[in-house]
C-alpha cells in the first residue's frame, strides 16, 4: 500500500494511534468474553478505499483484507465517536505547529456549496439558483484553507442559515476567531449584526467577475475554494448516497485528515508555506 497508494498509507499512520487511544480499555478494562481480533489497519484502509474510490460498502466483500460487515461497524462507531473530526483537526493543528504559524487561528473563510444526491440519499432538498437536487456542504476554513468545521444541510438551507448553525461550534473550538470572510451570499445588515453580537466581524466581497461569472482569487478568500477541488477528488464526495447525510461530513474529514497527513509525511521545503497560504 504504502508504494502504490501513498496517501492511503500515510492516513492509516495518522488514524492508527488515534483508533488506538478511542479503543483502548477503560479504567475498569474491559468486560469479559473473547473478542475476535480485529486488524484496524485493514480497516481503515478499507474505509479510506470507500472514501476515495465511492464504492458501494458491500464490493468490500470481493475483498480479503476486511470483513465488510467489519469495516461498516467500526466507520459508523468511529463516526458516533466523532473519530475522524478529532483526527483530522489534530493533523491540522499539528501542521500548523511545525510550519510554525501558531495553533489558533483568527481569521475564518466561509463558503457553501450545493451537491447533488443519488435517490439513496436519506434528505434532500433542492438549491433554486444553481437548480442542484441535494445537499448542502457549508464549511469554515482557516487562511491556509484548512477546515475549521463542516455543515452538512439539505440544499434549500440558505448560505447564512449555515454560517449561523456553525457558530457556536467555531467559538467554542476556535475562540481566537474575530473576523468571518464571504462573498455576497452572506450580505445582510441584519446577519451582521447577528454576528456582531457574537463578537464575530463578517466582511463580504465580490468573488467573481460581474459580467463573465468566472471566479476571481481575492485575497485569502480563494482558499476555501482550493479546499472544494481537494474534496471534489474524492469520488465518495462527488454524489451525496448517505442514508444518514451527516456521513457525508465523515468522509469529508477522512479526505481532510488524509490530504493533511500526507502533507505532513513529506520531507519540508523551503517556500512550502507559502504554497498553501
């Protein structure tokens, strides 16, 4: 794996310690009655298979690393668990550290976008201005474009209705953060103000050109745009099929915790910060 999936290889790495540490026995250890010993590599490479390739769960079974019963269980376990946000924001934190840019971030860039969703797909609802049947991926991302928190909606959810459900997670986990910066979309006298009194600055500009509708890179704005080309690598992302659709936040933060750990894997290069930034 570790020669022909890279990447593959460097998120099992990264995940294995943090599985470890999420399972590990209690202070009472654990209850008796034998277990069958489960290999967790296997499973979380079959999980980020999953995530990358959009495979269906149950092709696993044509597979000999992992049950796939196996592999379902533990990703719906790690995700109850809230495994892979842990995992993917401690990456980050750990990127952050060793390109020594601090911890704490006090800048957020904020975008949303629609996807379509297969009929599988347990809520869905439809965006009027882009006609897209699905949901909504609405996400806050740091000035390096590094994720802060994901929000998954169905697509008639409107840009500030999902700015605002994800301000209290952003101030309990990133209370540095004082300034929110969006395109239009989340323009309004009224929201600013709503945010203001979160102590929460919002600033808006124009993304794009006026007259050919093509995106232009502002400022630290178009980072949160490079993060939406990450994502729209990884086939899993493409099409919302989650019976329960805030899977489709799990797996946009195993595709983040894999894209940061392959990143942090690679020998350092001069100028690297200045590549992501």
């Amino acid at each position: 794996m570790a020669g022909a999936f890279p990447n593959a290889a460097a998120f099992v790495t990264a995940a294995r310690a943090a599985v470890a540490k999420l399972d590990s026995p209690g202070p009472r250890g654990r209850k008796r009655g034998r277990k069958p010993i489960i290999d967790r590599d296997a499973v979380l490479a079959a999980i980020w298979v999953v995530a990358n390739s959009g495979m269906q769960w149950r092709i696993l079974a044509l597979l000999k690393s992992a049950n796939w019963n196996t592999v379902v269980y533990h990703f719906l376990r790690w995700s109850r668990l809230g495994l892979w946000r842990q995992l993917a924001l401690g990456l980050i934190v750990q990127w952050r550290t060793e390109n020594g840019v601090g911890t704490e971030a006090s800048v957020a860039v904020v975008d949303s976008r629609s996807v379509r969703s297969g009929p599988t797909c347990g809520e869905r609802g439809i965006d009027g201005g882009k006609q897209i049947k699905g949901i909504k991926l609405s996400m806050l991302t740091d000035k390096f474009g590094l994720p802060m928190e994901f929000l998954v909606t169905t697509a008639n959810v409107g840009d500030r209705e999902g700015l605002r459900q994800m301000v209290a997670a952003l101030k309990r986990d990133f209370p540095n953060v004082s300034v929110v910066l969006g395109d239009l979309g989340y323009e309004g006298v009224e929201f600013t103000a709503e945010l203001a009194r979160s102590e929460l600055e919002l600033k808006t500009m124009r993304c794009g050109d006026a007259k050919t509708r093509a995106f232009v890179p502002r400022e630290i704005r178009w980072v949160v745009e490079r993060i939406f080309g990450w994502l729209a690598q990884w086939r899993r992302l493409a099409i919302c099929r989650e019976r329960i659709i805030e899977h489709y936040v799990d797996f946009a933060w195993i595709a983040i915790a894999s894209i940061v750990a392959a990143r942090l894997s690679r020998p350092t290069i001069t100028g690297y910060i200045n590549d992501m930034a």
